[in-house]
C-alpha cells in the first residue's frame, strides 16, 4: 500500500475483534510513529502499550477515578468505564514530554507527538489493522496519568486502540480542502 491509499483509506475503526496482535506488528506501528518530525530532536513522545491485563487495570483505574469523582452515578456506569479498555486487544497511550529547555514550545512537543499518531494510524492501516484515536475525561484524569507512570504536567493526548477490524469499511468521503484553504502568490 502506498502513502496516499493509506492516507485515503484510513478511518477510525472502534469495532475490532479481541485476538491478539503479535508484538512484532506493534513494534512496526510504533517504529512508524517514531519517524515523525519533531522539533530540536526532543522525541516528545511516550507510549505506554496495554495489552491483556493491563488493559483491565486502565479500567479499574478509570472505574475508581470515576467513583471519586461522581459517587452518585450507578454501579452499571463504573461496569461499563471498567470495561472500555477492552474494546480492543491492544490500547496504546500517547504522552508528551514538557520541554526541558526554553527553546523548545509545548505546543509544538504535542503537535510532533500527534504526528506520531497519524503515522501510527497510517501504519495500521498499510498492516490491514483497525485502529481508533480516543481521548475523553480519561486523557486529562490524574489517577490515570499516575496509573501510566506519567507525570501530572504531561499531556495523554491519545488512547489509540489496535486490534483486526471486525470488517471492512466503506471509504469515507471527506470534504475538500478548498473552503480551509488560501493561495497567495
Ligand atoms: C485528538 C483526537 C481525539 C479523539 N478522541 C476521540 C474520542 O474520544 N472518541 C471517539 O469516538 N473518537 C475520537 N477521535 C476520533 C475522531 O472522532 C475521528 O477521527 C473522526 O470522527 C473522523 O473519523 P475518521 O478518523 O474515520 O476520519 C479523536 C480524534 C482526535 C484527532
């Protein structure tokens, strides 16, 4: 698959089946992410990969935060956060370093590490894998953050969950760049 079929053909797929994908297919998804371009070589970027039981702890994590944070809400709620990591069978978090040094911007640590996803969405989907970028309150949830060894003032700018889609998509028809875009010259 060249660059532009990937591109092209690329969509979130949240419905994946629950078999495991062997280590070596999400080494090559983040050795892909790896390749982004990124500011003063800083390699902002941090993942942390949830498989089997990991993906069940994320959950408990999530589920207890989730208590803390609204004890009213029914026990049916914190069963269903409990069980969002096990959507797919490989959850991958994103984290961004803060820079070090004056010289190197926030903003710009978390665009190259938002880079990093799309090439690891690219790269799943050259691999026929389906794959989801997700967010949520969990991104910015510190029990969570501490849960991932991340440290509080880091950004989790993604959860992007792995697995075999359970089909094949249509292609999605997306609109034009022209109404975002101005020529100068
Ligand atoms: C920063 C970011 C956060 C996202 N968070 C979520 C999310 O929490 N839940 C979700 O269903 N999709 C999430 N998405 C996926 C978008 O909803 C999805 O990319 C969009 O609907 C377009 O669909 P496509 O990826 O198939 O083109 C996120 C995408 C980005 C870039």
């Amino acid at each position: 698959m060249d660059a532009f079929e990937a591109i092209h053909s690329r969509h979130s797929q949240g419905k994946v089946k629950p078999d495991p994908v062997p280590r070596e297919l999400i080494e090559k998804l983040l050795e892909a992410a790896v390749q982004a371009p990124n500011h003063y070589k800083v390699r902002p970027w941090r993942f942390v990969v949830l498989t089997g039981e990991g993906r069940s702890q994320l959950g408990d994590v999530m589920a207890a935060s989730q208590r803390e944070r609204h004890p009213e809400f029914t026990q049916e709620v914190f069963d269903k956060t409990r069980a969002l990591p096990l959507r797919a069978p490989v959850v991958i978090a994103v984290g961004v370093d803060q820079p070090s040094e004056a010289k190197v911007l926030e903003i710009e640590n978390v665009c190259a590490a938002a880079a990093a996803i799309e090439n690891l969405l690219l790269a799943a989907q050259a691999l026929s894998l389906g794959a989801k970028w997700r967010t949520g309150e969990w991104a910015s949830d510190a029990k969570v953050k501490e849960f991932l060894s991340f440290e509080s003032d880091q950004h989790v700018i993604g959860f992007v969950y792995i697995g075999y889609p359970e089909f094949v998509a249509e292609p999605a028809i997306r609109p034009s760049f022209e109404d975002r875009t101005v020529w100068m010259g």
